[in-house]
C-alpha cells in the first residue's frame, strides 16, 4: 500500500478528509491503512474522532516510534531502547568505572552524567555516526591549544 503525506493549515479539514478516507479503505476489511499521527494525545483524538464517525475495524492509529517499531518487525530487526532512567543510571555507573583525569572531580556529581545525557541525545538526533564522531575527535584533540 502506498504512503501519503498530507500537509496543510491548522483547521482546514484534514482530519474530517483522513477518516473519511481511511474508513473507506478499511470498509470491509479490505485493507488496513494507518494513520500516523505526532504525538500520543493526537492518537488518542483521531481514535475518539474515528468512534464518534461509527467507527472503524482495521485503522490503525499511531505515533511515528511506534511506526518505526512495527517496520522494524517486519523486517525481523530486534532494538533495545533505554528509557531515561535507566539511561542516567548507565551513564552515571560508567562515569564511575571511567579514569577521567580532568573531570574527575566531577564524576559524582549528578550534573555531569546529566550534561552527557542531552550531549548523546543530541547526537542521535543529528544522526551523527561513530566514525563521524571519531574523526571530529581526533581533529580537535589535534587542533585545540594545551592544559
């Protein structure tokens, strides 16, 4: 089944249009389109949109980690994703087990596992690939001045 983005202003019916369509897709159990949406109150929206409509067997609405989640699936993929929690934990144990000589005094500080925390979140958003990560590396340990 082909994807389709649909983009326009806020009000303008895109919603009203979507469930129309996506029922007349699924009606009869013909196929089973789904609807990705932005966040978990937008789902649960277009669920409450969809029952106020009659309804709809076979729509799936979902968010886009979910989306991403089911492709994965599908391919036979397995992931693992740490939630925040445990992600400060991990960081935080690895602080402890890592010789830092310049900010070792820092280690124990909740600060720093936190600040490393939004830096390696930042990473990943900019899709920034270990070797990339590697080589800005080594050009600054190169470049920048001394102690």
């Amino acid at each position: 089944m082909p994807a389709h983005l649909y983009i326009a202003p806020a009000g303008c019916g895109k919603t009203a249009y979507l469930i129309t369509q996506a029922r007349a897709a699924a009606r009869e159990l013909k196929a089973s389109p789904i609807v990705c949406v932005g966040s978990h109150l937008q789902v649960r929206a277009w669920r409450r949109r969809l029952a106020e409509t009659g309804g709809s067997l076979g729509v799936r609405v979902l968010t886009f980690d979910r989306l991403c989640e089911l492709c994965l699936d599908a391919a036979g993929e397995s992931y693992a994703e740490l939630s925040s929690e445990l992600q400060y934990r991990l960081l935080r144990a690895v602080l402890r087990a890592t010789p830092l000589t310049r900010l070792q005094s820092l280690t124990a500080s909740p600060g720093l596992a936190q600040a490393l925390q939004t830096l390696l979140a930042e990473i990943k958003a900019a899709a920034i690939t270990p070797e990339v990560f590697r080589a800005a590396k080594t050009y600054w340990a190169k470049t920048a001045p001394g102690p």
